[in-house]
C-alpha cells in the first residue's frame, strides 16, 4: 500500500467551506452558494486526480493511505486517525463529490429566494465532508466520526425549514431512528475490540481469520442493524418518508445518492466479517429481500412524487443489501447498482424538484398532469431515469438490477428460488409504481388548479438533471463492460464468486422484462387509459389503505415500542419518586426529627447542665475503671 499526503484535501475542502459560511454569517450570503459549490467541485477534482494515480499502478498496488494524526493511544490500544483510498471507497468519493456537485448546482437556482440560502449549503457541504470521512476511514472508529457526520448533517438539511413544526418533527424521527442504527454500530466496535484487540479494518481483516464465528456473528448483526438504520431498510425504514420534509436538493443528495448507501457501503467494506459469519451473512440476505418489497409495495399507494420516490429508494437499496449478502458474487453488483441508482434516482428527485418548481411546490401527482408539454426537458430527463430504474435495456438500471436477479437465483436450491422471484416480484412492482408516477405527473389529462400555470425550470435546475440522464443511460453498459466495476473490485472483495448456474442469464433477462413489461402494462390501463381523479378516492382496498399508511410501520412501532416505552419511562418515573427521592426525603426528615428531640435537652437552666456533666463524668470514671481490672 502506498502513502499519499493529498487525501485529507478530499474532506478538508467542503469542511472548510461550511466553517467558512457558517462563521461569516450573513455577510457570505451573496456569495456563500458560489464557494460552497466551488470547493465541492474542487474536491471532486482531487477525486478524479487520485483516480489517474491509481490508474496508474498495478491493481495490488493502487490502494492509498495516509495518517493524520494519533488520535487515541491508551496502552496497547492504539488508532491514528487515518484515511483510506482504495477501489471501493474511491467509487464512493467520486459519486459522493460529483453528484453533490451537480445538486450544489441544482440548489443555486432551486434556493435562490430563500433568504437562508448561504447556510443551506453550509449544511451541504458539512454533509460532503463527513460522507467522505466514512468512506474514507481506515478503521470503523474513524468510520464511526464519518456515520455520526452524516446523521447530524442530514438532521440538519431535513429540518433546514423547521419554522414549520411538522418538518421540525422529520427531521427528530430521522435523528432518533438512526440513532438506534447508531447504536449497532458502537456495539459492533466494541466487539471488535473486546474479541479481536481491534479496529481498524486491516486489522480486524486480519484477526477474523482466527476469530471465533460467534464474535464475527455478534459483530455483523451489529453492523447490520447499523445499516438498517442508516440505509432505511427493514425493521428501521419508517424514517424515511417523512424526511421528504427538506428541500428537494436535500432528497437528491442525502435519500438517494449518499447517505442511504452508508449501509451498504459498510457490509460491502466488512466482506470479511460476513464471509466468515453464514448467520449474520443470511441476516442481510433476508433483511434486504423483505425490504425491497415493502418499499416497493408502499410506492405503489403514495401521490405524494417525493414519498413515492423515497419509497423506490428504501426498495432499490433493499437490492443492494440482497446482493451484498450473497456474498463475493454479489458484492461488486450491489455496488454497481448502487452507482447506477444515484444517478437515475438522484435524477428523478432533481426533476420532482423542477415539477414543484413549475406547480407552485404542490407534491400531490394527482394535481399534475399533461407536464411533459409545458417541461419538456424535466420529462426527457426524468424518462430517462424511469427507463433506467425498470430495467429497460440498455439503461443502467437493467444491467445492475438483472445481475442482482441472476446472481439471486444463482445462489442455489430453495434459497436461489425464492430469493431471486422476490427479485423479479420487486422488479415488476417497480415496474408498476413507476409508471404510475410518470402516467399521473406527465403523460395523464391535466388535472391542475387554475392559479397554476407549469413551465420549465431554469438552466442551472436541469442542466445537473441532464447530466444525471446521461449517467442513466450509459453507466450500466460501461461497468459491465468487460466486466470492468467486478475487477476492479476484486483487490478489496476477493475473486468474484460464481455460482453453478441456475438460469442461462439470457432466460433471466427474459423473465425480468416481462415482469416489467406485466408492470408497465397494469399502470397504463389503470392510469393512462382510464379517468383518474384529482382527489384520492376513499372507496380502495384494505390493502391499499394499509399501503397508505406505510403499511403501518408507524403503527407498529408505536405498539410495539413507544406505549410500551411510555409505560416504562412512567414506571421509572414513579420508581425514581418513590425509592431514590423517597429516600432523600428519608434521610431529610430523620434528620429533622432527631435535631427536634435533640433540641429538648438544651433547657437553657444551669443546674441541669449541671446535672448532666457530673453523670457523664461518673459514667466515663466507671467505663474507664471496668476496662482497667
């Protein structure tokens, strides 16, 4: 491994920028946006920089470190805060910084009059710089400063405007979910540490050849529920759709791009632990075959274009989890799908940013319609992106998605079977909800209010949205080609692991166009082909009044943990009141007590002071002569 003494400049450019606007107050507002933006390009040029370094060296040989400082040394424990730039985080960083860019870019126009504006990309770039921290740490301790970034930069942009209590209330059910997620992780760090002497990735790579299965078990379901939290994936995904309270910039970045891949960056990053670990390994497999089905199934019931959206988000990261616990046959496709998804998904949120911008911020697509003849380019940009999240070949999601499904099926036995029809059920129903927003935004009858009048967004708004449309075309095809993303990540996963195979991958393609073809079909018929209304109609299906309320996720948690943590907490509460302050007020009033019998002797008449002394004196005189015989 080889040292560089440039990648602290990756994080330190956008840290600065957010110091910078947030200590220069409103004096950076003319021009806070403009520097935020640049030192996010700039950041994004020393990835692409440290790209050709790497390119430039034998595979073994491209990985960078380069260590800060010591941060921690207390005996034999010791962790220097370090950076790490290999294969995979290099992939993290340039997605990271040149999405983030494209949405800084975005946001100039997008939050031209709001008068906060300059701290708004203060946030945005905060965010950038821990993002890169996570990715690029070379220990999950200083992964761990990174994951903690994240969380409060994103608490931060959700409840950007929290002058209105029901954002305000997002942005602190995100904070708290993650929290929970959060907690796996210091957990796992624990372990790791207590069994294995431990934390740096080397390190514990090293230690989980010798390590006992029951640690590295304990460790990944501690990192998995890590990754539920963060990446919105079963059981902690009810955080998600509320947090479409922020900007729409914020979707883009933070629930499409970035911070919801965390997860799946640290069960890729942790390959080894899960390798030598079946359980917590067939754990991911499952949280991520639940998960894509159940985001997919509540986007089929939402009008609301940035919660149908979050909804996909929850279902395609659900693929990638999958695919990451299928182990070294699936790690390289659930990061290739992870690249693909933020560029068509970060797209599709950038263009439901544009579709407000022209319908006075009105979200409900029951209120849209006809759009693409009044914002043509926000239509051929967001098709394309619906294209690429179906699987219609050549787009990118086609290539990624569809090695998902082979590589499901690919696993084997009953497991292969259910796994990789989960896949393709998911496929179809995505197939289904997507169609269902681009029917009801652009291609149905018009549906809108008369105040309202659509036009296109300005150039700064899609030109980041067109660039986005061009990574979904073309970004599949180019990490497949050759098989080029799987090599290049064979120095951090291993060799590609290759199941016998179960489908000839031509049959499996087959099977997965025609369930998007069965989904696209149902969506027409149910949308473009027959009257809909501009009103939610209220005579529906139980199911879907269930898929409504995020299939009671809210409902559930509530039941299941917040009565009974209220109950607990009263309990306590009374406990608190009765023992501990009981006892204080205890030990007051005996005191009190005591001093008031006390306060009788003191009579105030000599001869009974008197009195008293000469008993003393003849008590002590007789304990003093029956010690002495």
């Amino acid at each position: 491994m080889t040292t560089s003494t440039s990648l602290g400049y990756l994080i330190a450019l956008p840290l600065a920028g957010a110091v910078i606007l947030l200590l220069t107050g409103r004096r950076a507002d003319k021009w806070g946006h403009l520097l935020a933006t640049a030192l996010s390009a700039s950041s994004f040029g020393v990835g692409i920089y440290q790209l050709t370094q790497m390119l430039a060296r034998e595979p073994e040989e491209r990985a960078f470190s380069q260590k800060l400082f010591s941060w921690i040394s207390v005996g034999t424990f010791n962790v220097d805060a370090g950076l790490l730039l290999d294969q995979l985080s290099i992939c993290f960083v340039l997605l990271i910084t040149g999405v983030g860019t494209l949405i800084h870019i975005y946001s100039i126009s997008y939050m031209s009059h709001d008068r906060d504006r300059r701290r708004f990309f203060a946030y945005l770039n905060l965010f950038i710089a821990a993002m890169l921290l996570l990715v690029l740490g070379d220990s999950y301790l200083n992964l761990y400063v990174g994951w903690e970034g994240v969380g409060l930069a994103s608490y931060l942009l959700i409840g950007f405007w929290n002058q209105k209590p029901a954002y305000a209330t997002a942005s602190k059910k995100a904070f708290v979910m993650n929290r929970i997620g959060d907690m796996g992780l210091s957990f796992a760090i624990m372990i790791a540490f207590a069994t294995l002497g431990t934390v740096s990735f080397s390190g514990v790579k090293e230690a989980s050849e010798t390590a006992s299965t029951a640690a590295l078990t304990g460790i990944g379901l501690m990192l998995l529920v890590a990754a539920a939290g963060k990446s919105a994936q079963f059981p902690l995904q009810a955080w998600l759709g509320d947090a479409m309270a922020g900007p729409t910039p914020v979707s883009a970045l933070i629930h499409a791009a970035t911070m919801v891949t965390a997860g799946v960056y640290l069960i890729t990053r942790s390959n080894f632990i899960f390798d030598a670990a079946p359980t917590a390994q067939l754990l991911v497999v499952i949280v991520g075959a639940v998960t894509l089905i159940f985001g997919a199934l509540v986007g089929t019931a939402k009008d609301d274009i940035k919660k149908a959206l979050a909804a996909s988000t929850m279902s395609q990261i659900g693929y990638m989890i999958l695919a990451a616990g299928l182990g070294p046959a699936g790690y390289a496709f659930a990061i290739m799908h992870l690249l693909t998804h933020g560029f068509f998904k970060a797209g599709m949120f950038l263009g439901a940013g544009s579709v407000m911008h022209g319908m006075n911020d009105q979200v409900n697509m029951r209120r849209y319609g006809a759009l693409r003849k009044f914002m043509p380019i926000t239509f051929a940009t967001f098709g394309l992106g619906y294209l690429a999240i179906i699987g219609v070949p050549p787009f990118a999601g086609f290539y990624s998605k569809d090695a998902i499904i082979e590589t499901a099926f690919n696993a084997g036995g009953i497991k292969g079977i259910l796994l990789g029809s989960t896949a393709l059920l998911g496929a179809a129903i995505t197939a289904f909800y997507m169609t269902r927003v681009m029917v009801l935004t652009f291609t149905s009858p018009e549906r809108w209010e008369e105040d309202q009048h659509p036009h296109e967004s300005p150039f700064l708004m899609w030109l980041p949205m067109a660039v986005l449309a061009v990574g979904s075309v073309t970004t599949g095809y180019l990490f497949t080609r050759g098989d080029g993303l799987v090599h290049w990540l064979e120095p951090v996963f291993g060799e590609h692991g290759e199941h016998e195979e179960f489908l000839p991958a031509i049959v499996v393609s087959g099977m997965a166009i025609t369930a998007v073809i069965i989904g696209v079909s149902i969506a027409l018929i149910k949308y473009q082909f027959s009257d809909v209304d501009a009103e939610a109609p209220e005579n529906v299906t139980e199911f879907t009044r269930i898929a409504r309320k995020d299939l009671l996720q809210d409902s559930f948690n509530e039941a299941v943990f917040m009565r009974p943590g209220q109950v607990l907490t009263r309990l306590l509460v009374k406990g608190d009141d009765s023992v501990v302050d009981g006892t204080v007020r205890l030990v007051g009033r005996t005191a009190l007590s005591t001093g008031s019998e006390l306060r009788k002797t003191q009579t105030g008449f000599a001869r009974s002071y008197a009195a008293l002394i000469l008993i003393g004196a003849v008590v002590l005189i007789a304990a003093i002569w029956v010690v002495t015989q």
